[in-house]
C-alpha cells in the first residue's frame, strides 16, 4: 500500500471518503487491514503482524472521549485517521512490550516486588 501523490498534489485516496455514513462502516470493520485501507493510511505488514491489536486498542483509547456521533464524515475521517496514525507509529517507534497496551503485559512484565527477599537476608 505504497500510494505517493505528494509529488502531484493529490492526497491520498480514502474509501470511507464516499461513504454516507462514515462512522457506521468503520464499525463493520474487523480487521486492522480494513482500518488502513478504509482511511487510506499506508502500512507495513511486518508491522501489524506484530502489533495489529495493539495498534486497534491504542487508537481506541486515543478515541476515548471523542463523540463522533453526528459529525460530518470528513470530520470523523480526519480524527480517526490522525489516531489510527498516532496509534501505528506508536509501535513503529517502540514494541507491543514496551508500550503495554493490555492488562496482560502491564501486569505480568512487571516483577511483584512483594515477594522479594534478597540474598543477604536469608539465614
């Protein structure tokens, strides 16, 4: 998905761009594929292999809060795009393990240091 038209002047092609109502499809949307492709962002597959669902929760708690609901759809576009993007690059830049979107990883990376006793105070 390598589409450059910096060089004529067109922006990217969006899908969801023609669409009545924006936020309805992307609610049909079960993979992050359709999410890049339906807002027109570029990917690198080696990428969301990694960190698909991260990527997805990450853009969902960058969305927290936001009403979308009743806003034009090049609205809605442009925010859920900027934080799709945002999301992606979060794990371009760093690792499903080092971000620690899940409860799962934030919880069991974590060393319980309740349970610890060093060395020189064992008798």
């Amino acid at each position: 998905m390598d589409e450059d038209h910096s060089s004529c002047g067109i922006g990217p092609v969006i899908p969801l761009a023609s669409e009545a109502d924006v936020l309805a499809k992307l609610k049909t949307y079960s993979s992050a594929e359709e999410f890049f492709t339906g807002l027109g962002l570029p990917y690198d597959a080696k990428v969301l292999q990694v960190a698909r669902l991260h990527i997805l929760k990450r853009m969902g708690e960058y969305l927290t809060g936001d009403d979308l609901e009743g806003l034009p759809g090049r609205v809605v576009i442009a925010r859920c795009r900027g934080m799709l993007e945002r999301a992606y690059q979060d794990f371009v830049q760093s690792s499903p393990l080092k971000e620690r979107v899940f409860k799962v990883l934030k919880t069991a990376v974590a060393p319980d240091e309740s349970n610890f006793v060093p060395l020189d105070e064992l008798h």
